[in-house]
C-alpha cells in the first residue's frame, strides 16, 4: 500500500496494491501492520456503510468529546471527500483538503481524529463505507457548515446539494467548537 500525502500532511490518501487478473481483483482493504507502517496506528471500533444518489452531500461531521479517526472508501460510483482540520494548535486550522474516491481508483483516506469529514456523491449512486476509531454518540455529533465561505472548499456539485437537516443547521466555522 502506499501513502499519497495530501496538502494537510496528517490526511492521507492510501492506494492499495490491487492485484487483478481474467477473474476480477484482490486488495487488502484493511491491514494493521500494513496501515501502522504508513504511520496510521488505528484501533477501529465500528463499521459504516452509506448508499446515496448524486447530489447528496453528508458532513461536514465531527464529534468534539468522542472525536473519531476514520479509513474511508468507495465500493460503488464516486464521492468528493473532504477533511477540515479543526485542531486550533494546528498549523492547518481551519484548511480543508479534497479529494476523488472511487470504486474504480479504489483509493481509500485517513482522515484523523480532530477532523471534521464529509463527501458528496458525483455519481448516479455511491456505497461508501469508513472504519472509525471511537463510537457514534449521537450528543456529541456537531456539523460544520458544508459551504461556510471561509473553508473554500469547491464541492463539484451538478445541482443543488441534498443535505440532512442536520447539515443544513452547520456551524460557520467561526462559530463552531474545536479541538485544542
């Protein structure tokens, strides 16, 4: 597997060595040693799949006492992924990096704890599925404004975004809670 650094050096995006032939292809999607050597040292706890159709944007999402690490990926269609660095003593606070994850690039992202995270789908359809490091605790969920202006970030939308209430009730992030 090897590590592609994104412009917030703690994001990664990870290719897999994918090994295909006449039948199909073989990854690993998930290997502990193989993912520490990179430097991702993870303990997962939960397990997540989504369906969505195009358009529909999730995120972006945090949990500020419960924060949670997250290795996400694609199995069907395509996303737009985006980390926001939400760490104040962070040198990249309040920066967002995005990226294409795909069923055909099979690329995945790390996206650490401190982070807030969100995708939309640019396919007809996506199946995206993330191991987290801490469990759901839906108290603590916090949702930062997807469109805030000053996060910059150029969502690749055909059409008006389908958003949760949740996500249309996002903080600007001049206004939302952060990590230290």
């Amino acid at each position: 597997m090897k590590a592609i650094p994104t412009a917030i050096p703690e994001v990664l995006i990870l290719e897999p060595n994918v090994f295909g032939d006449a039948r199909g292809f073989f990854y690993e999607s998930w290997n502990r040693r193989t993912l520490a050597a990179l430097g991702i040292d993870a303990n997962f706890v939960q397990d997540n799949h989504s369906k969505s159709q195009r358009n529909v944007l999730r995120g972006l999402h945090y949990q500020l006492q419960y924060p949670q690490g997250k290795l996400v990926r694609v199995i069907a269609g395509e996303v737009y992924d985006v980390a926001v660095d939400l760490r104040r003593s962070s040198p990249s606070f309040g920066k967002a990096v995005g990226f294409t994850l795909s069923a055909e690039n099979k690329r995945m992202a790390w996206i650490p704890p401190g982070f807030a995270h969100g995708f939309c789908v640019t396919s007809e359809s996506a199946e995206f599925l993330y191991k987290t490091t801490d469990y759901w605790h839906p108290e603590d969920e916090n949702a930062l404004l997807w469109n805030d202006p000053v996060l910059g970030i150029e969502w690749p939308l055909t059409g008006d975004p389908i958003l949760a209430a949740k996500d249309l009730a996002g903080k600007p992030l001049a206004a939302c809670a952060t990590y230290s």
